[in-house]
C-alpha cells in the first residue's frame, strides 16, 4: 500500500508502522489507493521548529530573489496541470475539466504573488513635523499555517500559500486527509523552484493536527477553509491563543432568477452550479430561487436538462460530474431527499433512482420543488447535488429569504432589468455577487469571502486582504536633529 508522507525541510518523513493512517480512496471505483500518516504531537512540533528554524533567513530574503522563486513556481505549476488535474480527480472525483479549471483559477494567485513587492511598499510622509519623517513597513507575521478542505485540494492551498511565502512568512499546510497527494506535488514543485527547505512543509492529519498549530506559541496566524462548526472551532480557539484567524465556512448559495430572465440561460446556469463537481463546492448554488410566475417553467427546464447530464468516472472525457468523495458523504447527501419529501417539499428529481455499476461513490442529480426555510434541505448545508427550489412572489420576498439565511458567501441574480440588478447589489447581504454570473468566484487579484456564518475573521481570503493578514504594519518615526538644539521635553508630542 502506498504511504504518503508528510514534507518537513524538503523531505519526506514519518514511518507508517509508527504512525496513525487514513485511508485514501479513488471514489469512482470505490477501492483505497493509498494510506496518509496522520500527525502526532510530536510530528506538529517537528514540522513548526522545521518552520521556525527557516524564518530568520526567509524573512530576510530580499523581495526580488522571493519574486523570482514564485515566478519559477508559476511556470512549474504551469508545466504540471495535467498531473496536478490527474492526482485531484483520482482521489477527489471531479472530472478532469473540472480539476483542470481548479488548477488554473490557483495560478492566478500565484501570478497575483510574483507581484508583490508592488504590494508590499509602504507609505513614507516627509516633514510630517519640523525635522522628523514618518514611513510604514508591512513585515512577515512568522510561522503560519493553513488549514484546507478536500473540495479544492490545489486551489484552496494556492489562495493561502502564495501570498504567506512571497510575504515571508513560512507555511505550514494541513491538507484534507481524503485527497493529500496535490498537497505533495506543490510541495515538490516548490523545492523544484528554489524555495529553501523548511519555508513550506505539509503536515498531513486530523484534529491532532489542528489542536496541535492552533495552540502552539510558534505559530501566528491560520487560514482555515471548511465547514462553519469547525470554522468557529478554528476561530474560538486559535484567537483565544491570541493568534490572527481567517476562517471561511459553509454556505447556502441562492440564485434568484426574476420574471424577465433568459430562462434557458437559468436553467443552464443552475445546472452547472449546482451540479458541477457533484455540488462539492463552497460556491454552489443549492437554492433556485423563482420569482414571481416563473417557477413552473424554469423548474421545467431544469428538469430536462437533467435528463440529459452524463455521471461517471471523472477520467471519462464523456463525464460531466463524477462521484461523491467518500461513501459516507454521499449516503448522508442521499438522506436529504427523505427529509424533505418529509417537510413537504415536491421531489422532482430523485438522483438516488440512478443506478451505477461497480463500487464507486455515485449518486445521481436531484431536484426538490416548494422548499421553504425550515426544512432540513434548505436550512443545512448538504453539499452534493441537491438543488432546492424555493417560490418568491416578488423582488423583495427574495431579498428577504437571502437576508434571513445565516449564511452569505455567494449569491446570484438572473435578470435583463439592471435597475434591479443594481438594487440587488447594494440590498443583499452577502459576500460575493454574481450579475448573470452563477458562480462568482472573485478573480485572484480581488479577494474571496462570506458575511455572516461564511466567515468568522476579520481579512477575507487572497488578494490584497491576502496580503494584510499575511504581513504585520510597523510605523517608524525618524528624527536627525541638530545635537545643539537637544531639550528635555516631557510633554506629549505635536506635529508642529
């Protein structure tokens, strides 16, 4: 069985017969592919000295030796799509076009860091008094880690490492133990570009491993992308031990598609958010809201448009959506066509209807009309491929349902009216805002993330806000004064 191990000062390291495993399945057939070492006490404390040990002379590598390492990692990253796109399908599932996109929206933020020392220049005011200057530095925070989800194991890294390394910070990665090896191959890929040993090092694990670098004094600040219970868990704990958090959680992704829309550009535009990466993405839409008397139609057009999307192995260039990523993730997105046929809702489409051969992790596609907040499927955060279709009378019932949601991470509206589509923009409350645009993820020179349960922090993800959490402001005041004119002067300071 294979072992993946964990990448401390540019090797591997761990002994599998020492250590904890998980196992690590290839979801379209079923079958485990390899076993990942989960981290010990002991492993966080070596992987953190690792980290601490390479700082000094990180930190003070100069900006343009730093930009040229992250320009030769782009050009690596560049060179290795299709292994990066090859290692997430086998143990994710999503087809290949799909982790082929992943692997392209990460490059954009490591293109954003080879920009960095534009980034990072300071502010500098001369004569702000009589003989004294002032000028601001943005320096590393220090040893940092990121926590990341299984749903982007190449994108989500990328959002968080390529501005904490151009920063000069050290990074420590947790990946998500159910598909680590696109952790491993960036962590090669790095050493391959010239970035020294122990500034990047991936600690695979558990909640050993989180526990561990939320309370380790070493580490000082940690990026968290995952579920919102663990989000607040990440948060409550890692700030209590006084470090910086950012911490993205889950989400409940609505569309509103208003009475002058292009029904079939919605119908196209729900099926592809919903259902693209079998619903496995922070940015799914998973509620069709229709406005108005619109609904029976566009539920009608979904529907056909399901019947006609093709699941299997995400190998198969005939493939659109793949399989769930474990098999216990997809019995639990099953559950929820139960509860809601339960609650009242109309089930349309029922995906687990759907046979497939072998042993994979595969559900099919399901559709649930009449949804109403306080039913499990609306309330809760499924994600897989359930979409929910909820009925609004008008514009402002659908901005209302949005507003009550405790999550707000992304939203959409479908609309040829763009009076409303720019009411809608400054009336709803939510992060992101997609304008005929389903899933608006924010390109890499923006920066990604929620309201409310979406985000527990202060410094959304990436782009510039990337660059504030990832470096500390100083401000130095500078006087050269004449030694004659020297005075004991007790009083406080004036910009005189």
């Amino acid at each position: 069985m294979n072992v993946l191990k964990h990448y401390i000062n540019g090797e591997y390291v761990g002994d599998a017969a020492a250590s904890r495993t998980s196992p690590v399945f290839n979801p379209a057939t079923g079958e485990q592919a390899s076993q990942v070492l989960l981290a010990s006490e002991q492993d966080v404390d070596t992987a953190v000295a690792a980290a601490q040990a390479a700082l000094p002379a990180w930190r003070n590598t100069s900006l343009t030796k730093r930009t040229q390492i992250m320009f030769r990692f782009r050009a690596l990253l560049d060179a290795n799509r299709d292994r990066l796109a090859a290692a997430v399908t086998s143990e994710h599932g999503k087809v290949l076009s799909d982790a082929a996109g992943e692997v392209s929206r990460g490059l954009e933020n490591v293109e954003f860091a080879c920009g960095l020392p534009v980034h990072l220049k300071g502010g500098h005011s001369l004569q702000a008094s009589t003989g004294v200057d002032v000028h601001e530095l943005r320096q590393a925070v220090g040893v940092v880690a990121g926590i990341t989800p299984f749903n982007f194991p190449v994108m989500v890294p990328l959002w968080m490492l390529s501005n904490a390394i151009a920063c000069g910070n050290t990074f420590i990665l947790k990946p998500s133990e159910k598909d680590p090896s696109a952790a491993l191959i960036i962590a090669e890929l790095l050493t391959e570009a010239g970035l020294p040993d122990g500034v990047f090092t991936v600690l695979h694990g558990d909640k050993v491993a989180v526990d561990g670098l939320l309370n380790h004094d070493d580490v000082k600040a940690v990026s968290f992308v995952g579920s919102t219970p663990i989000a607040q868990y990440v948060y409550s704990n890692g700030t209590a031990q006084g470090k910086r958090i950012q911490a993205l959680g889950g989400a409940k992704n609505h569309m509103v598609v208003l009475p002058d829309a292009d029904l079939n550009a919605a119908a196209d535009a729900a099926i592809s958010a919903a259902y693209g990466s079998a619903g496995e993405r922070c940015m799914a839409v998973s509620v069709l809201v229709a406005v108005g008397d619109v609904a029976d139609e566009l539920v009608g057009k979904v529907q056909e448009r399901i019947a006609k999307l093709s699941i299997g192995d995400g190998t198969d260039p005939a493939s659109e959506m793949g399989p769930l990523v474990t098999a216990q993730h997809r019995d639990k997105v099953a559950s929820y066509i139960d509860k809601g046929a339960a609650e009242g809702a109309t089930v349309v489409v029922d995906g687990r209807e759907q046979k497939f051969d072998g042993d994979g992790f595969f559900i099919g596609v399901s559709l649930l009309d009449n949804v109403k907040p306080g039913m499990a499927v609306y309330d809760e955060e499924i994600f897989g491929p359930v979409l929910a279709v909820v009925r609004a009378e008008n514009y402002t019932d659908a901005v209302e349902l949005i507003n009550n949601n405790e999550f707000g991470n992304g939203v959409a509206i479908f609309t040829r009216d763009g009076g409303a589509a720019r009411s809608f923009e400054a009336d709803v409350e939510v992060g992101m805002v997609g304008v005929n645009v389903p899933i608006p993820v924010p390109v890499g020179w923006f920066s990604f993330g929620g309201w409310k349960k979406s985000l527990f922090g202060d410094s959304h993800m990436y782009g510039p806000e990337g660059v504030h959490f990832f470096t500390r402001t100083k401000v130095v005041t500078t006087r050269w004064p004449d030694p004659s004119t020297s005075v004991v002067d007790l009083g406080f300071p004036s910009n005189d």
